[in-house]
C-alpha cells in the first residue's frame, strides 16, 4: 500500500486512512494520523497529521503538525510547523507558527505566520478550533 519510503517518514503513525477510502464525518485523534484516502469533513490530531499524495481532504484540518502531500479544500491550523509537501494543492486559509513550502507545492488563500494557538483539545464528537492567543 505504502512505498518503503513513505512508510519511514511517518513511522509512528498510528492510524491510516487508505487509498480508496471515502470518509464523510468528522475525524479526531490524540496520536498520528496519515490520511491517503478522501475525507470530508473535520480532521483533529494532537499530534501529527500526515496527508499523503492520493489525499484529498474537504474541510478543515487541526493539528499541532502537519505535513500535506495531497489537497485540501478548507482552513489548516497548526500550532507547531505545517509542511506544504512538492506536489500539493491547498485551497484556504492557514494558521501556523512555522510554515516549511517545498518545491512545488500549490497554496491560494490567506496565511499568518507565528501566531501562537491554544493547545488542540479534543471534544468527543464537539470540534472546536483552537483560539488565538497572539497575532505577531
């Protein structure tokens, strides 16, 4: 499913929606996720977020980071660093405290860059965006 070289740069990924898989809901997690599939909805993590290259993602995305490889059709808020991985495509706006661009990658919408957001809480079913603290 995965190359081996894939599988290494997340090694500690603790959940996978594959290729193929369509989910429609929200998702939250208090580990690693890696997201090959499509999902349309919320996706919550107070750890990493990992969107592959067949990924697609139609919402918006919370973590405290994130490494996007796929699209995204929605808001992204870090609280740590947010990758925008070769090849991706995002349409909305990002929140982060570091931003990493590679060569490649695809980004429309607004940015603020280090701002500080409260720690991602996980709500049982209640999504709610992390607040900002300080604009820079």
């Amino acid at each position: 499913m995965f190359s081996k070289a894939e599988l290494q740069s997340t090694p500690d990924s603790n959940t996978i929606i594959g290729t193929g898989t369509l989910i429609e809901g929200n998702v939250e997690s208090a580990d690693n996720l890696r997201v090959e599939g499509n999902l349309k909805g919320t996706i919550k993590s107070k750890s990493k977020i990992v969107l592959g290259a067949s990924a697609l993602v139609e919402g918006d995305i919370y973590a405290k980071n994130a490494e996007i490889q796929g699209k995204v059709k929605g808001k992204i808020e870090v609280t740590e660093l947010l990758i925008l991985g070769e090849g991706c495509k995002v349409h909305g706006d990002i929140v982060t405290n570091k931003l990493e661009v590679r060569d490649g990658a695809s980004f429309n919408g607004d940015c603020s860059m280090g701002v500080k957001t409260k720690e991602i809480q996980l709500e049982n079913g209640s999504l709610k965006s992390p607040s900002l603290l300080a604009a820079n």
